[in-house]
C-alpha cells in the first residue's frame, strides 16, 4: 500500500481519530476524566458520559473513514490508480458497513449516552399496561364498578369490614379518585347515613382530591385562588369527618395530605400528625403525606425529609409496607439532585450507604411472619422496581417488575413521565440484560 498518497494520509488521520476516540472513551470512564475538562456537575456535554458518547461517536466515524481509505489503497495496489474502481469500492464499503452497523451502534450510543437506562426502539406494545391504583385488590375494583352503576352499598359493606387502618385509608382514596368522574353514589350514600364515617371519609378524600385537580400537575400551580378555596373547603368537610368519629385515622391523615398545598407551618403540620398519630401511630398515608411536606420540593430539607423517614421505617414492625416510606425518600432525593446534576444523581443511587439502607429495608419487609403482609405490597413492589430501575440493578429490579406487570401503580412511575411508557421502558430495560 502507497501511504505517500492521499487515501494513505486519510487512513493515517482515520486511524489517529480512532485512537483518540477510543483514548477520550477509556479516560472519561475514570477519574481522570477531569483531565479532559469532564465534570460530574457539568452540562451533558462535558460530563464523563457525554465524553464516553463523543469518543464512541468520533471513533466509529473514524473506523468507517479507516475501511474506505484501506479499500482504495488495496483495490490501487491490484488494478493501479488509473482505474476508478478504487474511488467506488472505497464509497461502498464505507456506506455499507454504515448500512450494516449504524443501527447497532445507534442503539449502543443511546445507551452509552443515557448511562444504560433508554434505548433506541420503542417497547414492544405487550410491555404497555394500564396502571390501576387498585392494584391487586380484586374486592375494592368490585366495589369500584358498582359506583359506576350508583351503588354504594358494596363500597360501604366493604370499608366497614376493612379492620386495617392502611388498607382501608387506600381503598378509601381509590374510591374518592373514581368519584372525582361521577359522585352521585357517595351523594346518596350520604343521603342514607349521614353520619357514616366511611362515607364522611370519602368525602373528605374527595373534596382535597378536587382541590388537587383544580391546581394542576405542574409545579407552577394554575387556578390558585380556586385550588386553596377548595383546601378550605376540604379541611371544613375533614374536620366535620373527625368531629363525627374522634377515632378514625382517615380524615385526619387527609389534614396530613392537604398542609403542604395549604402552605400551614410546621407547628400547625405538626399538630395534624400528633393528632392522626396518636390513634394511629403507625398509618402509611399520614407518613408518606408528612415526608412530602418535609422534603426539599415543599417546605423542608433533605435532613428534614430523612428524619421522617427514618423514624417511619424504624418503627414499621418486620412485614409492614411502612418501612418503604424511607425508600420512597431516597427516590424523592434522587429525583431532586438529577434536576441539577444527573450524574450526582445516580452516583446518589449507586451509592453503598443508600444501596445498603435500601437492602435493610426490604429484607425487614419481608421478615413478617409469614412474609410481607399483604397490606400495600402491591404498592411495595412499584416502589422498589422504580428504585432498582434509577439503580440500574437490573436483577433485583426483576422480581419487582414481574409483580408490576401484573399490578401497576401510577406511582412512583408518573414521575418520570406517563406511567404505562416509563413502566413498559423498565420492562424492556430489565429483558435486554438477559
């Protein structure tokens, strides 16, 4: 082969580009990356995953520059420059091996790019599933579609034999979500018993749930002086509730729920959870609506957040779901450093400490008596799948997403986009590992 020409000096600057794609990906995977001006806190671009992607993208263009150039050097070599042969052969191969790889190697910078967690092609359509805060609670879907005929007898028989506090504040909450389509059933249920705690229990969850609606998912609330209008509204009907039954958890832990959108301070936050605890100490709902206020989105800090967490999940006797509520404040964390650094974020995540206090909470689940109790373990299971998939650990998110594809949740999916497409990317994410 002639160098001293011009596809020679192509193949030689291919073959350099190659070597410095490869080199830019090897030190970007280390802690030299700073070397090459890559930082963690740095916008994608500079960030060691943004240099693994430059360099994998640089050294393939670079090895497909390199194969044409060796073609023409090669096809010369046999038939002499004269001929164009050399020029057309260098094209088709270059193209063709682009033709043969560039999807393969697309999929490859996806993943590169977004650290293993996105791919290229979409789910399969059989991963899609429509979430159904039911979950695997077959009585509360019966009761459910008899509100949708107007009947309220089969909610009321049911939340009357609901014993647990928890179990009976999520089928409440269910059913208030439904009635926010069509509430005639609970207006006649009302009707009949108008001192009925469940049904004065549904009506509170309702009205906070309306509120809610008013507001908006976003962060920047839309309706403003509608949706606190209407917390006022739902904390009359909530203490109407509690002043019927002095000992039901429920209403009080909708006070709980409604303190952050009602903006109260910490004393009056603090009051509504004395009061819920003090007949239902151990209640998932309250703990979970108290974590949300003390997280560092609303009127707390990471610290503050923590601490509720951590008494939550040491109180939770082995089998109870309550302990997941510290699991839910590691993805609250997460969520929060990956708006400013994502990489910091999933350092976070990847983090021993987090993974081992992750580890000693689901092994604590699942220590009751006869395993996790069956209270809010379908819930369990979305949490820790979601966690995992953050985690990247794809064997144990797998045990997790094999019970979500049977029951899923919104949450915690919605908050990482539409739960069914988050959910079904999991599902492919957890599959491709096989």
């Amino acid at each position: 082969m002639d160098l001293d020409s011009p596809a020679g000096y192509v193949l030689i600057g291919a073959a350099v580009t190659v070597l410095v794609g490869l080199l830019v990906m090897a030190v970007a995977s280390t802690r030299m990356a700073s070397w090459l001006g890559l930082r963690e806190d740095a916008p994608w671009w500079f960030t060691p995953a943004g240099g693994r992607t430059q360099g994998l993208v640089v050294a393939y263009v670079g090895a497909l520059v390199s194969l044409g150039a060796m073609v023409d050097l090669l096809t010369v070599a046999a038939v002499g420059r004269t001929s164009p042969l050399a020029w057309a052969l260098a094209w088709v191969v270059g193209l063709g091996l682009l033709a043969l790889t560039g999807t393969r190697v697309a999929r490859i910078v996806v993943q590169v790019a977004t650290e293993d967690r996105s791919a290229l092609e979409e789910p399969a359509p059989e991963l899609f599933i429509e979430p159904d805060p039911a979950l695997d609670d077959v009585d509360l879907a019966v009761a459910r579609a008899a509100t949708d005929r107007g009947e309220w007898r089969p909610a009321a028989e049911l939340l009357a034999a609901s014993v647990d506090h928890d179990a009976r504040y999520g089928r409440i909450t269910v059913l208030a979500i439904h009635g926010l389509r069509r509430s005639r059933w609970l207006d006649a249920w009302l009707t009949a018993r108008p001192t009925d705690p469940n049904a004065q229990a549904v009506r509170a969850t309702l009205a906070v749930r309306r509120a809610w609606e008013l507001r908006g998912p976003d962060w920047e609330p839309r309706n403003v002086q509608a949706f606190l209008a209407a917390l006022e509204e739902a904390e009359e009907i909530s203490r109407e509730a509690v002043d019927n039954d002095p000992t039901d958890p429920s209403p009080r832990a909708v006070l709980v729920e409604m303190a952050r959108g009602q903006q109260v301070d910490t004393d009056e936050l603090e009051a509504r959870t004395r009061a819920l605890y003090a007949i239902a100490p151990l209640h998932q709902g309250g703990r979970e609506a108290e974590l949300q206020y003390r997280c560092h989105k609303w009127f707390g800090s990471a610290e503050e957040m923590f601490a509720c967490a951590r008494a939550a999940a040491a109180e939770a006797p082995p089998g109870s779901a309550l302990a997941m509520v510290l699991v839910t404040a590691h993805i609250e964390h997460y969520l929060s450093l990956a708006e400013r650094s994502p990489a910091q974020a999933d350092r976070y995540i990847a983090d021993p400490a987090t993974r081992a206090e992750v580890d000693a909470v689901v092994a604590r689940w699942q220590a009751g008596p006869g395993g996790a109790s069956p209270v809010n373990q379908a819930k369990a299971h979305n949490t820790l799948a979601f966690f995992y998939w953050l985690a990247r650990d794809r064997v144990a998110a797998r045990q997790h997403l094999a019970r979500t594809a049977e029951f899923l949740d919104p949450w915690p999916w919605s908050l990482a986009g539409d739960p069914s497409h988050v959910h079904a990317l999991a599902q492919q994410w957890a599959g491709a590992g096989r």
